[in-house]
C-alpha cells in the first residue's frame, strides 16, 4: 500500500510539472479539501481551506497563469497506509527558492485532504 501512495505522488508531481490541471484534478475525491498558507494570503477569506474540485481548479489553474516557471523538485517521499508525506522545493524563475511539505490524505485511492506546510 505504502508504495501505491508513492506512486500517486508521483503523479501528482507529474501533473503538476506539465501543469496538467485535469490529470492533478483526478488524483482528488470530489469533495476533497486543500489547505495552504499561500491560498491564506493571496485569499483571506478563506482561511487557508478550500473545499472541492472545481475550488482548486480556480487556485491552480491561477498559480499556473500567474507562475509560468512554477516547478516543484521532489527531495523526499515517505508513505504509509493512508498519507503521503512529500518534500520538495518550490521553484519559480526570479524568486528564491522555497523548502515545502505537503501531506496526502488518501481514501479508496483518492485525495481527500492535502496540508502544506512552508519551511
């Protein structure tokens, strides 16, 4: 199971490299929920939170016109029978370079919450 789940990373990685917002979108569960300290700021009134596929299609496909050089280097991967606990380093051209942590949630094969924590 453990090695499943890395390999959902790995997609996720995948999709989100070649900004493929619809290969990222179906990693998810529908009503799956998505929390970042980025989403905090650049969206107050969300308090970090949002629920929902087609919220995150709104919060990615942004990112994705607003940072075009947008990349994430996978430094670690470490799962177990639930979640995924991911380590990488965002990247975008023109700014410095920004140690990240994201822990997956999964059910039945599905995201259903994802945290990310900025170092």
């Amino acid at each position: 199971m453990p090695n499943q789940l890395q390999q959902i990373a790995i997609r996720w990685f995948d999709a989100f490299n070649s900004k493929n917002l619809e290969n990222l979108l179906a990693l998810y569960d529908d009503d799956a929920q998505h929390f970042s300290p980025k989403l905090k700021i650049r969206q107050p009134e969300t308090n970090g939170l949002i629920i929902g596929k087609e919220a995150m299609r709104v919060w990615w496909q942004d990112a994705f016109d607003r940072l075009p050089t947008l990349h994430y280097k996978v430094t670690s991967l470490t799962a177990n029978t639930d979640r995924v606990f991911m380590e990488y380093i965002r990247q975008v051209e023109g700014e410095a370079d920004m140690l990240v942590a994201e822990v997956l949630e999964l059910k039945e094969g599905k995201i259903v919450f994802s945290r990310v924590y900025h170092g």
